[in-house]
C-alpha cells in the first residue's frame, strides 16, 4: 500500500486548495472525492452565480478571468478543472470513504467500497453540500420531493411548493415564476432569511407584493402528501393545504458529523462544530484537520470558499513546520 504525506478527503475548492498547498510542498498527496470533480458546485442549480466575486474564491494564485464579477457555476466547473490539471493534483473520484483510524503514527483511509489508503496526515474537506437539512416529516422521501433545485424547465405550469427563505430558496423562487411556475415560499420566520443575496432581496419583495410569489410565513409544512402539503400556522395553530405538484425542501446543508466522529474528531454536542486549533486547524486526533465548511457545524453561513481556501496554506505550514500562515477574518457582508 502506497503511503502519501497527506491524504485529503474532498474535493471541492478548498479540498483543491490544500492539494495544490501540498504540491506546492513537495508533499506526495491523494485527493479522495465521493462524486465528480467539485461535486458540489456540479449540483448547484445550473444559472446560480456565486456571492463572492471570482478574485475571492481563486486558489493557487491562478487567475480566475470571467466577463463579469460574479462567476457562475459552469465558469466555476472550467476554472477549478483547469486549476486541477494545472498542479497535476492527485485525486481518486466516486471514492466514498467511510471514516480514518490511527495507527502507530499512520492514518488509514477506508471508503465504503472497501479500499483502504495510508497517509501521515490527513485533512478533512468534505463540505456540507451533500447532506441536506431533513425537515423528519412524513411524505419528504416522496419521489416529488427534492432537497436540490437544478432548473426551471421541469416545473413550468405546475404548482411548486419551496420550503424554506434562504439564498437557495429565493433564487429558485424568482426563476421559477419566471418560467410560468406557480409557487407558495413556505418558512417559519416572518420573513425572508438576513442573509439572502442583498440584490435579490427587492426582486423577490416586488414579486410578492404582485402576488406573482406567494408566501406563507409563520408556518411549517407537517406533511407532504401526493398532490399536497399541510401546514400549520406557527402563531394561530391554524391548519391549511396547498397544491403542491412539487414540494423543493430548501433548508439547507450541513457537514457529516457522524463521519467525523467516526474519525475521532470531537465535536461540540450542539452545534456539531468540531474542536480544532484555530490557528492549524489540527483536530483533537494529532494530524487530522478540518478544512473548509466542514469545521462550521451547524454554521454553514460562516465559512465560504473565500475563507475556507485558506485554511489549506496554515495547515501545510503547520504540517510542514513553517510559520503558519494567519486566516484573515472573512468581512461582515452589506
């Protein structure tokens, strides 16, 4: 069995981003991914266009040239395949692994497969992308049920019910009723989430008060049935239904905590945020880190691949026995 320097699990953009610091190194690495290249970018819906500008979510130095500020998600797929190709990283894909042990100063890496991998150092950059929020309802496994919104084809000339009022939701929502969907926004607050995308935020209100998008806040669906949902009023207690040919259960991600627990790493029992250096990002298993989303727990809106890509320079520094490279604290967003 081939023992590597650094064994990295994921392979989206901060996973990269650690491969090429590796690289850069000299370190021999393997980049383990459970889907494509980027995964999770790959099942972004098809026009979504990121937050960050496209000089924020570069790595390795690589220049990332786009038309516009924003870089959408096929410019994204294009430009971390090339960044890839560029540094020659090392990566199996469709690699599931199942959890890390340590042994006598070496790490093994199982996947669910049955391979097994050695490193001296393993870093965890597994996202949260591929785990979406559960609501625990009955009906939510129903085949028109989706925890993921790709495009607005599908849905033309139905009723489309989204369950939540984040970024996600809202950008599905304006698409949609642009494509001649009817849709109902259910959410329990009274209104949309803070933290959607300050340009869509007029947009989406305009759409409401045209009653072009109908909203239904203070309530959560209970049930998901074949051609409707139930809900109930989170401040009357009032029960009601909607049509809903599709039901987009848009609520959210969060990182495998149970795969990490498997690894050894501890985590807070509330938040699901792992105990790590803040300044290495080393674990409470010696040379196992966390890089990325995955350390944000139930977090998810506090680390982006603007901040997450740079956990991979300190981590190597720290693996590498280098002055470690400080984090810069990521900017209040307007």
């Amino acid at each position: 069995m081939q023992l590597f320097d650094v064994i990295i699990v994921g392979g989206g953009p901060c996973g990269l981003a650690a491969g090429i610091e590796a690289a850069k190194a000299g370190l021999s690495h393997l980049i383990l991914e459970m889907g494509s290249l980027t995964e999770s970018i790959r099942q972004y819906p098809r026009r979504m266009r990121f937050f960050s500008t496209a000089e924020n979510i570069e790595i390795g130095g690589l220049p990332f040239p786009i038309s516009g500020v924003k870089a959408g998600r096929d410019e994204a797929l294009q430009y971390y395949r090339k960044a890839a190709a560029y540094y020659h990283l090392n990566f199996k894909l469709f690699q599931t692994v199942w959890d890390v042990q340590k042994e006598d100063g070496l790490f093994t890496v199982s996947t669910t497969t049955g391979e097994h991998y050695q490193a001296r150092k393993v870093i965890m950059a597994t996202g949260y992308f591929t785990r979406p929020r559960w609501l625990g309802i009955p009906g939510e496994n129903l085949p028109h049920v989706s925890h993921y919104y790709d495009e607005p084809f599908k849905y033309s000339f139905t009723n489309v019910v989204i369950i939540g009022a984040s970024n996600s939701a809202v950008e599905a929502a304006l698409e949609l009723y642009r494509h001649d969907v009817n849709i109902t926004i259910v959410h329990r607050g009274e209104d949309f989430r803070s933290t959607v995308k300050y340009w869509l935020v007029p947009d989406v209100k305009n759409r409401v008060k045209e009653g072009k998008i109908k909203t239904v806040f203070d309530s959560v669906v209970t049930q998901i049935g074949e051609k409707t949902v139930t809900i109930d009023n989170l401040k009357t207690g009032e029960e009601s239904h909607l049509p809903a040919d599709f039901v987009l259960v848009l609520t959210g991600y969060i990182p495998d905590a149970e795969l990490l627990r498997r690894c050894g790493v501890e985590l807070d029992p509330v938040t699901q945020v792992p105990v790590y250096n803040k300044e290495t990002f080393e674990t409470t298993v010696p040379g196992l880190y966390v890089c990325g989303t995955v350390m944000a727990g139930i977090y998810t809106e506090k680390v982006f691949i603007e901040n997450g890509r740079e956990h991979a320079q300190s981590i190597i520094d720290h693996i590498m026995g280098r002055e470690v490279h400080q984090v810069k604290e990521l900017i209040q967003r307007i």
